[in-house]
C-alpha cells in the first residue's frame, strides 16, 4: 500500500479561501481526470481547526497553524499514482490547477510525506476527529530503538480499554526516506520531508477524552521523541474515495466566475 499526506503552506488570510478551493475545487478536477481513474484507494483532505476551536489542551504536542490543508493519497500500488502524474492528460488539466493553487494560495513548498502505515485497532466508526501527530526521534536515540519504543507504546495503548473507548482507530506511519513519489513527479515545487520520523493517526469523538491521556504519552515518549520539534494538528475528514469506491463526486462545477 502506497500512502502519502501533503501539508499545505498558506497565510492566515487565505486559509480559509485555499481549504474551498482545493477541497470544492481542485479535488472534482482529480476525481473527473481519467489519469486518476481507478488509481485511490483512498483520497481525503484534511482542513486543521482553527485556533479559536481547539484549545492547547487538546495537542499532544505543539500547534503548527501554518499549515492549512492535510491532503491523503492513497493507492494498493505507488506504480499506479506515478503513472497517473506523468499522464498527458493529469499534465494538461490537473497539473494546472495545482499550478494555480500554488501561485494563488501557497506560500511556501508543500510538504511531502511517503510512509508505511500499520493499523493498530480498529472499530467500525472511525470519529468525528482526526489527529495527527508528527513526531521527531531525539538525536541521541536510534531509528531502531525509536520504532521499538513506538510499537511498545502501539501494545501498551492497544490493550487499555479505557483508551480504545474514547480513541475509535489508531494507526503508525512509518516516514520513509526516499524521495516523496509526488514531490520527484508532480512538478510543482513540493519538497519531501526529512526531519519527522513517525505520523500517529488517532480517530476520536472526544477531543477532551483524548487529552487525559496525553501527561502520560509524554512522559513515556520523552525518552525517544524530541518534543520540542514535534507538532500535532487536528483536523476534521472530507473523504472523497474510500476503498476504492469514489465517494466524494459533485455535480459538475459551474465555470470559475
């Protein structure tokens, strides 16, 4: 399985306008290009609350409000993603559209992750929420002892009921360190990451539930994450393909006024 996320750079004046676009806009041009037909297994955008709806309580680890819109591709093979990106037909529509996007909007490189994900649990609704943590190994520790602690803390939290019933699903990213699939054949300037080590998806309804594990997860964590460097962002979904099943299609755009 193939997965990346992109974060999204933008001034806080047009947060909100770049969140319509891409998600109102620029995904209907992805779902309607035939380079793109069949390739997602999963395609979702990630908007992050404001700050005036989240409280500091709620982060694990630090705020980054620069980032406006956390994009998920997701494909059974990358093969497939690459040979939609270098696609004449993905070049001529929605190459440039993303263009747009980054002269109108961006203010900054996208930010690339590739990553191995390992789903943790499970329940059947995923949460009204979604959280992500963004996690930097310390320098003193190892990648090796960093992923055995993080698949230590996966048993520990996997066995506590009194976690699973307010977290709803919980999966590990692996960040890898190759080159970022979109950041080498989209062609837009975006950049991959090679200062985070893990992403941690977490699902939930109670964002205050959540919280009263978090003292904990810190000080368990404070001996392998550099948390000073570390940042979260919390973010409500809009799926647009789950499982392959393209969910998230409008009615044709009327044409940009």
């Amino acid at each position: 399985m193939f997965k990346d996320y992109l974060l999204a750079p933008v001034a806080a004046e047009k947060q909100t306008a770049c969140q319509d676009y891409i998600i109102h806009r620029h995904s209907q041009t992805v779902l309607r290009n035939p380079a793109f037909e069949g390739v997602f297994h999963r395609y979702v955008q990630y908007p992050p609350l404001t700050a005036d709806a989240v409280s500091a309580r709620h982060l694990l680890y630090r705020r980054r409000p620069e980032y406006a819109l956390i994009t998920e591709h997701a494909c059974l093979d990358g093969a497939l993603f690459r040979q939609a990106l270098n696609d004449d037909r993905h070049k001529e529509q929605v190459k440039k559209d993303e263009e747009h996007i980054v002269g109108e909007f961006l203010n900054g490189a996208c930010l690339c992750f590739d990553m191995e994900e390992t789903e943790i649990f499970a329940s059947e609704l995923p949460g009204r929420y979604h959280v992500f943590d963004f996690l930097k190994r310390r320098a003193d520790v190892s990648e090796a002892s960093f992923l055995a602690e993080l698949s230590r803390e996966a048993e520990l939290l996997s066995r506590d009921a009194d976690y699973r019933a307010v977290v709803r699903r919980r999966c590990h990213n692996r960040v890898n360190r190759d080159d970022s699939l979109y950041a080498a054949e989209g062609d837009t300037g975006a950049v991959t990451d090679q200062d985070y080590d893990a992403i941690i998806d977490s699902w939930t309804d109670s964002l205050d539930g959540l919280a009263r594990f978090y003292p904990d997860m810190r000080t368990r964590q404070s001996f392998y994450v550099d948390q000073e460097a570390s940042f979260s962002v919390i973010a409500t979904e809009h799926v647009l393909v789950d499982k392959g099943v393209v969910i998230g299609l409008v009615e044709p755009l009327a044409a940009a006024g």
